[in-house]
C-alpha cells in the first residue's frame, strides 16, 4: 500500500496556497462565484486543511474571496458600481506613481518607457492584442517601480486583482487597444519630460477611460439582453 503524501503546513505553506490561488482568480483560471472545496485545494497544494483555511482567511481580507455563512467560501463576485469605486480609487494611486516616476526617473528608466511605448505601439498596429496586453502591463509594474512608493503599489495590486472580470472583459473589446495606446503614451511622454503634474493628470485620465468604457459595455449588454 502506498505511503500517504505528506502536506505541508504551517507559513510557507499558507503563502504557497495564497499565491496560487491569488494567481488563479487573475487569470481567469477559476470564476466569479466558483466555490472553493478546501479538500481539492488540499490535495492542488499539497497543503493541510489549517494551511488552504488560513490561506482562504488572507484571500478575503483582500477581497478576492467570500465566506458564506455554513456553505464555506467561494471566488467574490463585484459589480459594476463596485468596480467603479475600486477604478476611482486606483486612479489617484495610479497618478500618485505616475507623478513620482516623472520626479525621479533616470535616463535610463526614460529609455525603457520609451522603449515599451513603442512595442505598445508596434503591437497595436499589428493587431497583436496578447502581446499589447503583455506589454501594458509591465508598463504600469514599470512606472510603479519607478515611482517608489510601496504602500500604493501594494494597494493596487490588490485592487486590480478584485475586478480582474471586468478588466478581461475590457481587454477583449474591439478597438480599445487603439484607444489605452494613446493614454499609455501620454502618461511616458509626461514622465519623459520630467511634469509629475502632467503624469498624474495622463494616469488618471486613463483609467477614468477604463471606467468610461465598462459602463458603455454594460450598457450595450442590457440593450441586447431588451432586444
């Protein structure tokens, strides 16, 4: 008879489950108001049924996660209006990084905005929509590293994870790489030119266009749902 296989327990475990699953709500991997079985993530994590509970506890505190009263916890839905407080608020963290990068960017970190702005720009006249999205964000964990500021970078992180649904359903809509191409260009060309008022004002206004752009996708999908 086969030996059973040892879980692990304890820190390191809690935190292997949290990265996996935080990982898995990003990329769509499990859905908006999936259940979480602890016994499946138990045997996908190799980790005791302590460490995938503790994991799940840390997964909610950042809102990724829900526990419903004796029916255990599943992947937390957002609605519309929620995302939209959530986007108000990463706007000002977002300008916030976006204002500091433009204080204290080198020449060399210029170079490198200006560098992706052009494969941005590359991917988008090629219809290369998996790369642009690729290269959109590691502008924005660019301008965040440059910007320097950990508090906010760790609340963004956090916000974006939450409406990760809203955000694919973007990402997939015809025509709107053409429109965050000039935003992302306009918050490099205000870093370039060293303005932290300009480079607030760009990072703002582009996700002020992301919110723009999910209430007019909701709005066709209830015209549809009428039709």
């Amino acid at each position: 008879m086969a030996a059973a296989k040892k879980l692990r327990s304890g820190q390191e475990a809690k935190q292997l489950v949290v990265r996996g699953m935080r990982d898995a709500i990003l990329t769509g991997e499990v859905s908006p108001g999936q259940r979480l079985v602890e016994s499946e993530l138990m045997e996908t994590f190799g980790a005791t049924r302590g460490s995938v509970r503790s994991a799940i506890d840390d997964l909610a505190a950042e809102g990724l996660v829900e526990r419903i009263p004796n029916r255990g916890a599943r992947v937390r839905r957002v609605s519309l209006d929620e995302a939209i407080s959530i986007l108000e608020c990463r706007a000002v963290l977002e300008g916030l990084l976006a204002s500091r990068a433009a204080t204290r960017a080198t020449d060399a970190q210029i170079a490198a905005l200006v560098t992706l702005g052009d494969q941005m720009t590359t991917a988008v006249q090629g219809g290369d929509v998996a790369n642009y999205s690729r290269l959109n964000s590691q502008l924005h964990e660019t301008v965040s590293a440059i910007g320097d500021q950990e508090v906010a970078t760790e609340l963004i992180g956090r916000l974006r994870a939450q409406i990760v649904r809203h955000q694919f359903r973007l990402s997939m809509r015809p025509g709107r790489p053409q429109v965050s191409i000039k935003e992302h260009l306009a918050i490099i060309r205000a870093i370039e030119k060293r303005d932290p008022e300009a480079a607030d004002r760009a990072a703002r206004a582009h996700v002020h266009s992301v919110i723009d752009a999910l209430v007019e996708i909701d709005r066709e999908a209830s015209a549809n749902r009428s039709a």
